[in-house]
C-alpha cells in the first residue's frame, strides 16, 4: 500500500495549487490528479449533484488504488466532505477557505472570503464563520465565473481583470487586511488580488496546511511512501485543451489523459 499513490481532485486546475504544496512536503510521494473538467465550474452546480459527483469520483480513484485522497476543492469539499469519508475506507484530507487562522490575523477587525457561490451559501461555511469568527466582521464575495476565466481565458486575460475588479472592490471598500483564497483557483491570480488591495493586506491559502494535514495523516496510518515524485494528471474534459492550460499553469512538462469515474 506504501508505494501507491495519493489521489487529488477538483473541478480543474485550481487543485493544481494544492498539489505544488503537497509535492513540496512530500517530495517521494506519487500522486494521481483528476480535474473533473467536463462538470467545471462546480460552484453553481447544485448541492446533491456536487455530493453524488464527489463520491463517485472518490471510490474509483480508490478502486484506482489510491492510499489517500486529497479533496483540492473548496466547493466538492462544502458539498461532499462527509459523504466521502462516509463511503471510503482510505485517509481523506478535505480543505475549508481559511477563517480562523485570518481571523487571528486580522488587526483591522475585517476580513474578506472570495470563493464560489456554492462554498459561500454552504452550511459547512456558516458553521466555520459562526466557530473562528465571532466578532470579525467578514465579507464573504462569491466569485461567478472566475475559476473558469482562470482556466479558459488566462490569469491575466482581460476577462479575468475585469472579474476581479468588480470581486476585490467590495473587500477594499469595507477595509479588510486579510483575503481568504476560498476557492483553489485563486491563486493563480494572487499577484492580481494583491495589486486591487492597499499594500501590506495578507492573502491567505490553504496548501501548506493541507500539505501539513496529509503528512500526519499518512505517518499515523502508517503510509508514508519511499516512491520517485511521480505526477499523472487525468482530466474528464478533452485532454488536449486541458493540456494547454497545463502547459500554461504548471511549470513541469506533464502528459494529460483522459479517465472518467
Ligand atoms: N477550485 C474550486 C474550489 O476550490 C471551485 C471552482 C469551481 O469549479 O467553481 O472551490
């Protein structure tokens, strides 16, 4: 079991930014990514579709043999978190936008939450407010379109400046000192974030804590593997298309193939 793979989904590439985290800490590990590319954006998708998609996608990459598996999404998470742990019998680490730990950063006593409409209107969120952050307020800004501008037209595509503009100006108007990166897509874009912010504002992600999380969780299991860092990525949409933005994302040459769960 040691020496199969961990397995990583989202609905695109966002999850990539979670992967360079977790290949940072776990350097000998290997590791499957799946970007459920047919079904992106996942965050105006209803609720019961994200949760049968999730545990569907969690069992065959199981039955794929994966060790563990790495839910890079802020949305299938919100929707599918319990219902995976439920279906599965192998660790899973599942990641929340980043409200405690910018609630105790905050100074200014505001925060900003940018992540899907899907994530935002979830029970999951509310509960996290309400637990880490009582007496801050938070903006929380649903993003529509943004993760699929990211993907189809660029980070830095105009479509994607004009996006942000309209989604950060609600945070620097209310004077939040700390933007939460509630969708994984996001960091793609966090120079151009930053830039739309007062200087010295801190944007948080959560792909060092979820490195850390995936870490401990395979030395108490016992799975820590002694393999050579090796990466395939599987996309349910067309893979040439997906390998474009591949190529354009990621700075190791990486082949795309398609797999559907
Ligand atoms: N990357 C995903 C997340 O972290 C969602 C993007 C989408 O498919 O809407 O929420």
């Amino acid at each position: 079991m040691n020496a199969h793979p961990i397995a990583v989904f989202d609905s695109g590439l966002g999850g990539l930014t979670v992967l360079r985290a977790l290949r940072g800490r776990l350097p000998h590990e290997d590791f499957f990514y799946f970007a459920d590319t047919r079904f992106l954006p996942y965050g105006d998708k209803p609720e019961s579709f994200l949760r049968e998609r999730g545990v569907r996608i969690a069992e065959a990459l199981v039955a794929r043999g994966a060790k563990a598996l790495v839910i890079a999404c802020n949305t299938a998470t919100a929707a599918a978190a319990e219902a995976i742990r439920a279906a599965i019998g192998v660790p899973v680490v599942a990641l929340e936008p980043g409200v405690k730990p910018a609630a105790a950063l905050s100074r200014s006593g505001t925060l900003g939450v940018l992540a899907t409409t899907r994530t935002l209107h979830s029970e999951r969120f509310q509960r996290l407010v309400g637990h880490h952050a009582p007496g801050v307020e938070v903006v929380a800004q649903a993003c529509p379109g943004l993760a699929e501008a990211i993907e189809n037209d660029g980070p830095d595509s105009p479509r994607v400046g004009a996006l942000l503009d309209a989604y950060v100006a609600p945070l620097a108007a209310a004077g939040a000192d700390v933007v939460v990166l509630g969708c994984t897509h996001y960091p793609w874009v966090a120079a151009a974030i930053a830039r739309r912010m007062p200087v010295g504002t801190t944007l948080l992600d959560t792909g060092e804590a979820v490195a850390r999380q995936l870490e401990r969780l395979l030395v108490h299991g016992g799975l820590l593997g002694g393999g050579h860092g090796r990466l395939q990525l599987s996309t349910s949409g067309a893979p040439q298309a997906v390998q474009c933005t591949v190529d354009r994302l990621w700075d190791e040459k990486s082949t795309v193939d398609h797999w559907e769960p």
